[in-house]
C-alpha cells in the first residue's frame, strides 16, 4: 500500500478548496487533506506548530487577510508549494517561496493532476533542477504576457447577444451569485463568468479586484478616500450600488497598482 500523500490546502474561498479536495482525492486516493486555512495568520499558526505533518502545500496568493508570502515571513514552511491563483503577477515570488509549480483559476483537473504528476517526479526521481528550468521558462512566457486578454464580452439585452467592449466596462459587481458588468455610459449586463474568471480574462494592469464584490477600471476612478480602520474608498463613475472598500491589507498593493 502507498504511504498517503498528506496535503495542506490554504485557501480562502471554500467552494475553490472543495473543489479541490474533491479533485485531489479523485487523482489519489492516498491522499489526505489533513487541513484546510483561509488566511495567513491561521496559517502562521499551524505551520509554526512542529507536531503537524505534511507532504506537500496547494496556497492561494490572496487572502483575506494578505498576500500568502507573509507565511514564509512569519513561519517556517518546509514542503513543497504548489500556488493556486487568480493572477500571473507573482510567478517568481512564488518560486522563491518553496513553489514547484503555479496554477490559474479557474483550474481544471488535468491542471492538478499535472502539478502531482510534477511533485512526485521532484520527490521520487530527485529531477528537481530539470522541472524548475521549465518553470523558469513558464514564467518568461507569463511576464511576456502570452496570455491573450478578452477585448469584448457577448452579453445578453433583451432578446439578442451584443458585444461589449471591455475597455467600456467600467466595474463588474456580483451579487446573489449573479455578476454585472456596468459601462461608462451607464449600460448594466449580466455577464456569464464567476468574478475569478473575470480576474484571469481582464487586463489586470487595467482592471483591479478591489474586494470581493468588484473589479474597477482605473480610467473610471475618480478619487480615492482614506475610509475608516487605514481602509480605502473608491470613488468611481458611474456610480456604484454600494461602496467600495479596499481592505487595510491590500492598501500597499492597490497603491501600487494606482502608480504603474
């Protein structure tokens, strides 16, 4: 019998975590997810604790409370990392920070079956100098930006599709499970992806994920306020159902997005 692989998924969004866990028990039956964590202090917490084993880390980059790589600031992470993200920004942060491989959402199971097929190799056949060099030449393909972004998307208005250009879209928003795109000439469209999806297929030098409820154009910003608890208001035309807030852990990033 094969000694069971024991996996640690962290991961804030709990349908991306089943979903995994599901898909990783499917690949192997061997494996064991010992633990799911949704953010980095949680994190720090169960890592820093030196009786919890593990084999081998799936991690999302954005958290709830920050960027993942606080973890290996704050708590010593021995294993392998294998990064599950939304965005192709931090491919080399990943790798200096245990990653053996780096995985876009949305994610399908052949992607997570390559990404065990490529750990088992590390592991098993010590080839760890080969995989990496590929991964090396995944990253220049990421940072050359191969990956093409949608110009349009086809939404539908009354009893026909039309095309919306996504330079017109001023900010996606979801709610109850349903997301809108809203243009600048103040237009509102359900749209048929999940805001992760939107993530991957929008510019994000362009567009920005403020929170959890929207995406926000930077030619459409009209201010920004300083908000209550080192928080941050986005002010934006057209106006926005409700308000926009970035969180006080995603002030530095959202400022340097803002000053590219």
């Amino acid at each position: 019998m094969s000694k069971p692989l024991i996996v640690v998924i962290v991961e804030d969004e709990p349908a991306t975590a089943r979903s995994l866990s599901g898909m990783l028990k499917k690949l192997d039956d061997t494996i064991s997810v010992t633990v799911t964590l949704s953010g980095v202090e949680d994190s720090v917490e169960w890592f820093e604790n030196p009786e919890n084993h593990y084999d081998l880390v799936f991690m999302d980059i954005r958290l709830s409370d920050g960027l993942s790589f606080e973890i290996f600031k704050r708590a010593k992470v021995t294993k392998p990392v294998i990064f599950v993200t939304a965005y192709n920004d931090y491919a080399i942060p990943a790798f200096k920070n245990n990653g053996i491989d780096y995985i876009l959402k949305p994610f399908d199971e052949s992607e997570v079956e390559q990404a065990l097929t490529k750990f088992n190799s590390l592991v098993l056949r010590n080839e760890k100098e080969e995989e990496i060099s590929k991964l090396e030449q995944l990253i220049e393909q990421m940072v050359a930006g191969k990956r093409q972004h949608k110009r349009s998307f086809l939404v539908h208005f009354r009893d026909k599709l039309i095309p919306v250009e996504t330079s017109d879209i001023a900010w996606f928003y979801t709610a109850n499970e349903i997301v809108y795109a809203q243009t600048t000439d103040n237009r509102q469209y359900v749209v048929d992806f999940t805001m992760e999806q939107l993530e991957q297929q929008v510019d994000n030098s362009q567009f920005y994920r403020a929170n959890r409820q929207f995406i926000v154009n930077r030619k459409c910003i009209t201010e920004v306020a300083f908000y209550f608890n080192g928080r941050l208001m986005v002010k934006i035309k057209p106006e926005p159902p409700e308000h926009i807030v970035v969180s006080k852990a995603r002030v530095p990033e959202f400022k340097n997005w803002m000053n590219r």
